[in-house]
C-alpha cells in the first residue's frame, strides 16, 4: 500500500513526483559537485568513471534537468545543480550527524539489538 504525505492509504497519488533519487546517485551527485572531477570522485568513492557518469546522468534524467555542465574533463554546477547539491548536502549532513550520535549514545560497539553479537 502506499500512503501519501497526509498519511491516506490508496489515495491517488503520483508516485514519480514524490520518490527520492536513490541514495547512491544522490552520493556520487555531492561528491561531484565538490570534486567537479569525475575521475576524482570516482577515486574516492571507489567506483569506476562509467559508474559515476551513470549516475549522474540517471539523476539528471529522472530530475529532467541538467545539473553539469560538462567542459573538456571538468565538470561545473549549474543553477539548478548548485540548488540540489545544497539540499543534498544538507540532508547527508543531518543523516551523518543522527548516525554518530546514535552510535555515541549506544557505547561504541556494543550491540543492543542482537544479544549474540
């Protein structure tokens, strides 16, 4: 079943408009827009140029947008680019932050969930 924002089941809804990018291109999208280097971006998240290329062409597809500008071997943001990179900044940040803590408040490595661990 699937529930929109107001929490209706089954209620007309259009799903493509509000399905998020999956996290992985969502990933390589922010690291190329502070590399501005595939190849570089490729290095750090150990995937492969193609991959990264892929990527973000495949958000720029489902977003309808483009978000580079490709130059030579260089990449650079364009508006609606440096608006997305912004929120996704953000949003990684504020995912980054909740898992440190939740590590922290939890005693570091210590396993609550799974008494056999």
């Amino acid at each position: 079943m699937i529930s929109d924002s107001n929490g209706e089941l089954d209620s007309p809804l259009d799903v493509n408009q509000n399905r998020l990018p999956s996290l992985i291109a969502l990933r390589c999208f922010e690291a190329a827009a502070r590399f501005e280097n595939f190849t570089r971006v490729a290095e750090a998240l150990h995937l492969t140029h193609g991959a990264i290329s892929r990527a973000v062409r495949m958000l720029e597809d489902d977003l309808g947008v483009a978000l580079f500008e490709r130059r030579s071997r260089r990449v650079f943001l364009t508006q609606a680019g440096r608006t997305l990179a912004q929120a996704v900044h953000e949003g990684l940040t504020a995912m980054q932050r909740a898992t440190s803590e939740l590590r922290a408040s939890s005693g570091a490595g210590w396993c609550h969930v799974n008494p056999h661990c």
